[in-house]
C-alpha cells in the first residue's frame, strides 16, 4: 500500500512539555481529561516531584522533562565551565534520576546531559538548553517516522489494541504505538482501534481515548479484562505498546498488563508490536530479569475517581509495569529500523552493541 505523505498538524495536537525559555510548563496528567491545566516548574527539583508525581509521565516525556530539569538546576549554580558545573550539579542530576526507577529513557536523557556539560566551556548554560532543546525535537521525529515504519506492518482493514498512553501526551508529540495508530489510520490502513482502560491509573481510559478524540481519531475504550475476549472476536489483528526499557534480547518493560496482553495475543494468532526511540533500548541490561520495577501506593487500588470503593483494612500489590519476553514479540519497531522476533543477536544487529 502506498502511504500518502501524512499531515502530521492534522493528527497531533497536544503537547505535555513546553519550555518558556524561563520555566518548564507540564500539562498536568493528573488531572485530565475533565481539568486541562499546566504546571510550572522553576527548579530541577520541582521537575525531579512532578515526575514522581506522574504530572508528566510516559517515558521519553519524562526523560524530556529531566533534561529540562538539569537546565533549571543549573541556575541554582555558577560555575567557569561545564566540568565544574557538572560536580555541581551531579546532586541535583541524581535526584532527577531517582524519581521513577523502570523507564531508561530518564537515565538515557541525564547521561546526554552530563555527557555535554563535561566537554562545555564558559557558554555551559546555553549547551545544557540547547541539548535539551535537541532530545525533544529529536524524540518527536522519531516518533514520526516510528509512525510509518509501523503502519507498514498492518495489513489494510486492521483492527488494533492498544495500551497505557503511548500518545503526545507520554512524548515530545506524535507517540509512539500510538504514533503507529495515527499513522496507520491516517493512511487507512487501521479500521478500529481498541484502548484498554489501563487499572489502576487509568491512562487508557483518563488519556488515550481523550487525546485521540482531540485529533478526530475514533477509539474504542473496553475494560482491560475484555481484552482476550476481543481478541477471540477477531476484531484486532495487532496489539500496539509502547516501552518503558527494552533490553540486549528483546524483554520489554511496559505498563502492567502488557505481559498479559502478549500472551493472550499469541494464543489468538494476534500480533504484537512494540514501538520506542533508541532511547528506551538498553542494551547494557541483558535480560528482563535485572529490571527494576517500580512499585506505587497500594492505595491506587483501593479506589476510582477519588471514591473508595474497597474496604478499610485490605492489602494491595501494585507494580506498575511488566516485563513481556521477547519471544512474544512479533515487531520492535524503532526510528533505526524494525526487529522481527527479536532475539540478542538481531537486536546486536540493529543497535551495533
Ligand atoms: O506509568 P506511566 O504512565 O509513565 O507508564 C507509561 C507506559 O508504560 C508507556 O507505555 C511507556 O512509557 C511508553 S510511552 C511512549
């Protein structure tokens, strides 16, 4: 099928990270869909707890967010070069890093800050801005060519699910799975798009089916438990994720839910795909195992809405992500190109690592 050249304007409208050129502003992702309200932050430790706080969330957005973060940290400093400043600004570095464990993408983002400054004369401030400036514009033309790389993959008519929000809303715009849904109903090539309501935070069901609607994109909301009944349906074709880390042989963190998804996915002869930048590839950690996965308050499970719905004196486990292995993946879709089944040696392959 041959895809017409996307109008991206026409498809992309929300953007969660702006920078004034004076403060960070984040649209506040607690709060919607019913309250549109930014956040703005003035110090790097005031993005390092609206990080924690999920305000901005998703995983290239929030390692956009902590570069940011490191431009505000370095007002609270002077320094003659970027090596001095760096020594004074690592604590504040850290404390971005430490605010959500599982996403590489906040890591990955810090590094390219540190990396920058340590090499930076008198003009240290302005590099800093300038590589932050840089890691966003580049995340969002990722995105859209992620878009069309994983649009060719479904077959016209297709029906998808998705998961989490994966949209403008976790990036600097576009998304990524939800990049590839953009894309692919743009060139028609998706009929239906399904997004799981994502217990407990709701991002399916508080974010996704808002931001598609934003763009004129029709979305289905189902409850998560439904999604193996739809797939037995046969109204899906393809499961689209974005990721938190993918790891050396393809084990893929994302939101909890996914792992089940996958499984349920092959069971039905449904594929799955995952679409993430180079920046969530960790090729430094060989497996799924060795991921940290960030565990939150119970309390998110005790309740919807803001009403408590379970009864005083229960226990809650609530890990927010899963590690899918890679051998349930059908597609690692990234801006370097696409990884079928992959395994160490095609993930080598694509990411020279
Ligand atoms: O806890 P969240 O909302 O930050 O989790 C987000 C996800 O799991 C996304 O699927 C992932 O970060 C990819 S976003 C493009």
């Amino acid at each position: 099928m041959n895809a017409s050249p996307l109008d991206f304007d026409r498809y992309d409208h929300i953007r969660p990270i702006l920078w004034t050129g004076d403060t960070l502003e984040l649209l506040d992702q607690r709060k919607l869909p019913f309250v549109v309200e930014h956040v703005t932050c003035t110090t790097s430790d005031e993005v390092a707890e609206a990080i924690h706080a999920l305000t901005v969330r998703g995983a290239p957005a929030i390692g956009i967010a902590a570069a940011w973060g490191a431009v505000l940290g370095a007002r609270e400093i002077e320094a003659e070069n970027g090596e001095a400043a760096l020594m004074k600004l690592e604590p504040a570095l850290q404390r971005l890093n430490a605010a959500r464990p599982t996403a590489v993408n906040l890591a990955w983002a810090l590094a390219r800050m540190r990396r920058v400054l340590a090499t930076s004369g008198a003009d240290w401030r302005e590099v800093l801005a300038r590589e932050a400036q840089a890691i966003a514009e580049e995340d969002l033309a990722a995105n859209r060519h992620m878009g069309a790389l994983g649009a060719d993959l479904i077959a016209p008519g297709s029906g998808v699910m998705t998961h989490c929000n994966t949209g403008s809303l976790a990036t600097a715009g576009f998304g990524t799975a939800l990049g590839v849904i953009r894309a692919g109903m743009a060139q028609g090539r998706i009929g239906k798009v399904f997004a799981g309501e994502t217990r407990p935070w709701l991002q399916g069901a508080r974010l996704t089916v808002w931001e598609l609607q934003q763009d004129g994109i029709d979305a289905t909301l189902i409850a998560d438990a439904a999604a193996a009944h739809l797939m037995k349906t046969g109204a899906v074709q393809w499961i689209v994720v974005g990721a938190d880390r993918i790891c050396a042989n393809g084990d893929t963190a994302n939101k909890i839910g996914t792992y089940q998804l996958a499984i349920a996915a092959r069971h039905h002869g449904v594929k799955f795909m995952v679409v993430a930048p180079s920046s969530t590839v960790d090729m430094d950690t060989p497996s799924g195992d060795l991921i940290e996965i960030e565990q939150r308050d119970p309390g998110e499970l005790f309740g919807v809405g803001g009403s408590r719905t379970v009864a005083e004196g229960i226990q809650a486990w609530n890990p927010v992500f899963d590690v899918t292995p890679g051998e349930l993946i059908d597609a690692i879709v990234t801006q370097q190109g696409v990884v079928e089944r992959p395994t160490t040696a095609s993930m080598r392959a694509l990411f020279n690592a």
